[in-house]
C-alpha cells in the first residue's frame, strides 16, 4: 500500500519524497519515506480521521497488519542531516576574553 497524494511531500533538505505521520507512542511528527520499504523498521497506517499514523516494528510486534505498510524514518536515509543545536540553548565561548586598556 502507498500513502494518498495529499500525503506526500518533499523534504526541505534533499528534495526526496517522505510524508509526516504522527506516533503513536506520544503524537510527535515523524518523516518517513514516502516510497514502502520491506527493510523499514515502522510500520504506517491511515487513522480514521485522515491522517498518517507511524508506530515501530520491534521484536514484540513483528508483523504487519492489514492496511498497514512498512517504511524507514527519512531521518535515516536524508542525506543532509539536520542542523545541531546546542542543549542549553547559549553559546559556549571558548579562549581568553582580552583585558580592557589600563588608561593613565
């Protein structure tokens, strides 16, 4: 099964297809491939409401179910890979601040 046209889009960074889908672990958004995948670790399915529901394909729950298809995380085939950020949010500086001129 593909994902519906309305669905797909491109990435920002590569221009490659993927599609936003929500998990169901805790509602984020997650790009993944727009293109089915036999190697890909999710599993995505269209919710009743429309929209693109991801969740992980582990060793508890191997299989795929019926109007599911199985796909891999774009963040994992981009091949830009997003900008770092810093945790604390402020920039670290580093070397020696220069000492003001004694004026005399």
């Amino acid at each position: 099964m593909k994902p519906a046209s309305r669905h797909i889009t491109t990435c920002r960074r590569c221009d490659a297809l993927i599609c936003w889908a929500l998990t169901t672990a805790n509602g984020r958004r997650q790009p993944i491939n727009a293109a089915p995948d036999p190697t890909g670790n999710v599993a995505v399915m269209q919710g009743p409401d429309g929209l693109l529901y991801v969740r992980s394909v582990t060793a508890a729950r191997p299989d795929i179910r019926p109007g599911e298809w199985q796909a891999k995380p774009h963040h994992a085939t981009c091949p830009s890979p997003p900008p770092r950020r810093s945790s604390s949010g402020q920039r670290t500086r580093t070397g020696v601040r220069p000492a003001p001129w004694a004026q005399r």
